[in-house]
C-alpha cells in the first residue's frame, strides 16, 4: 500500500492536482501498479504524453497505459524504442 500511495503522491505533483482523487482514478493507477507492474517511471512518461494533449484526462492515461501493457512493453526502454520507431515511419 506504500508503494500506491507513493505513486498517487507522484502524480498529484506531476499534474499539479490539489484535489483528491476520485474512486474511477483510484481504480486505474491501482491497475497500473498491481496488474500492469509498472512504476512511475513508466506512468511518468505517460503523464507527458497526456499532458500535451488539449483536454488530458485519466480516460486517455489509462488507455495509452494499458496500450502499452497489452503491447507486452515491460521497461521504459521498450516504450522509448517503440515509440522512436514510430517516429521514424512517420519521417
């Protein structure tokens, strides 16, 4: 339970939150690092992805999380290494 509260501690910073969250957003980034596994290394590089878009939500947070899940991406490496490729299809 330290770790999850961490995490949440991590992303209020990051998003600059001064509310609580809510049980939907609550339920999600307990998916994140119980199911998924992942840190906030992996949930840090998603909140900026989610951050540049124009109305970014925990919608769009968890489905590009658990795009990556489902990608089987276990590291940030693997997400960087995939993401540089995309990058470098769209040249």
């Amino acid at each position: 339970m330290i770790h999850l509260t961490r995490i949440r501690k991590q992303i209020q910073n990051e998003l600059n939150l001064d509310r609580r969250f809510t049980r939907t957003e609550k339920k999600y980034i307990k998916i994140w690092t119980t199911q998924y596994n992942y840190d906030f290394e992996i949930i840090g590089l998603a909140l900026q992805y989610t951050t540049n878009k124009r109305d970014p939500n925990f919608d769009y947070l968890h489905c590009l999380l658990s795009d990556w899940y489902n990608r089987d991406f276990k590291t940030r490496k693997d997400i960087i290494q995939w993401l540089n490729s995309i990058r470098k299809q769209k040249q």
